[in-house]
C-alpha cells in the first residue's frame, strides 16, 4: 500500500513538473514575441475576463427575493402531501404574508418571524370562489407577498 501511495505522489509531481516547464515555455514564448502578438492575447485575455465576470453576475430568470426568502417544495407521505417549506432569512418580520400558486390558488399567514419556518400544505390553497386546489396540481409559479417586499419563482424554467 505504502509503494502504491509512493507511486501516485510521486506521478503527480512529475506531472507538476511537466506543467511547470510548459507554463514556463509559453511565458519565455510570450516574453519573446513581438507587439502584434501580445495585442491579440491582451484582446483575447480581456474577452475572457468580460465573459467569466458576465457568468458570475448573472442572476436566473425567473426568481425575485426581496425578502431573503428560502422555499423549499417537499412532500409528507403520512400527513398533508405536498406542500412548500417556507423559511424567512430576513431581519424582519413579515406580515401579512400571502402565497399565490400559478397566480390562481392563495393562502394568507399573520406573520412570520426571522429564523422561523411554517409549511403551507399544497391542499389549503384556495382559488377566488373558495375551491381547493387539488393535491398534484402543476407547480408553475409560486410568489410571497408581504408587506416587507416579494418573493417569486418561476418553477416552468428549472
């Protein structure tokens, strides 16, 4: 076992040696080369770095948390069904809070204080006439609404 783990490190350091030299060479390379060349990686280093910034700014469609709120859609085999796992990770408490599943079906909660958790059951969801929604409705959209701001998600683009 002990010559196995040898050999491993032992490879691996030679493959850091071969990467070293290479990254060597291409800096010797570069330092070598003329005006024209050094222009082209410059533009080319530039574009990449606009590219990876514009990767790692970007915010998904089809979410909105203005209230530093976590969902989570989960199912309870014993009791409920579905439901949605609501946390507020804000400083504040939100009040009259409101959940609207597919702009359709609503419930309404008083408040929910920082750093607590309430399941909303997918089967308590009322439409405007007062009917239930049904169990294994289609989750597409789903927005919190409170007096503290607004949460959406759109469950169509995951």
């Amino acid at each position: 076992m002990k010559d196995l783990l040898l050999a491993i490190v032992g490879w691996f350091a030679d493959r850091g040696r071969d990467l070293a030299e290479v990254v060597a060479g291409f800096v010797r390379d570069f330092r070598e080369s003329g005006r024209t060349f050094r222009l082209k990686v410059g533009l080319v280093g530039g574009y990449l770095a606009v590219s990876l910034a514009t990767v790692l700014v970007f915010i998904p469609r089809g979410e909105l948390n203005e209230i530093d709120a976590e969902v989570r859609l989960s199912e309870s085999t014993l009791i409920g069904g579905r439901y949605f796992l609501v946390a507020n990770r804000s400083q504040e408490t939100w009040k009259k809070l409101r959940l609207v599943l597919n702009d359709r079906w609503r419930i309404s909660w008083p408040r929910l204080r920082p750093g607590k958790k309430k399941a909303f059951f997918i089967n308590r969801f009322k439409d405007s006439s007062g009917k239930r929604a049904p169990p294994d409705v289609a989750i597409l959209k789903l927005r919190l609404e409170c007096r503290q701001g607004r949460f959406e998600r759109d469950y169509t683009r995951r």
